[in-house]
C-alpha cells in the first residue's frame, strides 16, 4: 500500500495519503489544511480519491475539504454522524482561532461503529470512539497491510503518552478514557497508532506508559 503523511498547518495535523498500488484508489485521512501540499502529493502519485476520511470534525482536521472535493468530486466525504452538527460549525469553529472557513461541502457518508471501508484492494473498519468528540472516529486496519503489524489512525482519541482534550464542543473525559480502554486497548498490543498530532506509538506502550489512561491509572 501506498502511504504518506504530510502534516498540516497552523495546528500541525497528521493529514495521510493511503492508497492501493495496483487500482491507485485512494483515501485521504483528515485533510485539514494546505490543500494544494494534499493537492500536490495526490497528483504525483497519480491518485484517484474514493473517500476523504475523518476522525472527527474539529477544524484542523477537515479544514482542506473544500478543495478536496473541488478537484476529486467523485470523492465521498466520510465522517460519524454524532460531529455532523460541529461540521457543519465550521466557519463559526474558524472565528474562534481568526480563521475564515466557507460552509464546508455536504457530508457524503455517515460513519458507523463497525462499518467497513474499502478502497482498492485494501479495507478498514471503523471504530467509534467518543470523548473528544461525540463522533471520534478511528480506522483500524487488520490485516498487516501497513506492515507486519496491525495499524491505527486514531486521531484526537489517543496520542503517545497522552490523549485528546475533552473541553471543546461535546467533549467528556469520562467517555474519552472509556473508549480508549474499553475499544482501543483491547486490540493486539502490537497494533501500531498513527495520531491526529505528534509521533507514532503502539497499543501496548500507550496501555503500560499512558499517564491518563494507562494500566497504572485507577
């Protein structure tokens, strides 16, 4: 599989490029900004979007979706159901940091909890995680496909050694540490996790060093 991550402005988003090698078919995880950097990396690669994947609707991860659509218009944007309304908050989310943002484009498909995304000959499976955000999202891929282990992009849920803020619109840290440890530390602990910020971890050292969620934590 092709992959790439390109990180993305002023908030420094993990924005990755996941494709098939065969089919080209491609999905772009959390295009939250610099979309003619996205732009430039697609049309390199020679990539045709399928689905413009999100972990949640949190401006810096969706802020690029104009663009997005404009030049891949057979492109599906992906998101939960439950960050439909923050979506959609888009331009009022910009006006919070000193951004302008248009309404974003429709939401294409509503993600659910278990739902299988295919592109090429590659597939993920969804994995709802509330507590950054009512619709938290993560894409779970099982089958090695990004290396000899299991891999994760998890966005704002859970980063190395720490985990997403839960003070923004919906947000509960009760709910966050449930979804982490009732849905996320039960995969192999070998599962690599690709965050929404910051550097790659793994399962198994985010469940024995994670100073919120961790093993040691009551």
């Amino acid at each position: 599989m092709i992959q790439e991550t390109l990180v993305v402005g002023p908030f420094q988003c993990n924005c990755c490029i996941l494709a098939c090698e065969e089919t080209k078919e491609a999905v772009v995880i959390d295009a939250g900004d610099e979309y003619d950097a996205i732009s430039k990396r697609l049309r390199a690669l020679g990539l045709t979007v399928k689905y413009s994947l999100h972990t949640h609707a949190h401006l810096d991860h969706i802020g690029a979706v104009h663009g997005l659509k404009a030049e891949h218009a057979a492109a599906k944007i992906a998101l939960h159901a439950d960050d439909a309304d923050i979506y959609r908050m888009l331009p009022q989310q910009g006006q919070m940091f000193g951004f302008h943002y248009d309404a974003p484009p429709a939401i294409d498909v509503m993600l659910e909890d278990g739902q299988e995304i295919s592109f090429g000959r590659h597939k993920c499976q969804v994995i709802h995680t509330p507590g950054h955000s009512p619709g938290g999202a993560c894409f779970h891929f099982s089958g090695g496909e990004l290396g000899t282990a299991p891999f994760l992009f998890s966005g704002d849920t859970l980063f190395h050694e720490s985990i997403g803020r839960t003070d923004l619109w919906g947000g509960d840290f009760g709910t966050l540490k449930k979804s982490i440890q009732g849905r996320l530390f039960t995969l192999e602990e070998e599962t690599a996790v690709q965050p929404g910020h910051g550097p790659r971890t793994s399962v198994g050292h985010e469940r024995r060093k994670n100073p919120f969620v961790g093993d040691r934590v009551q």
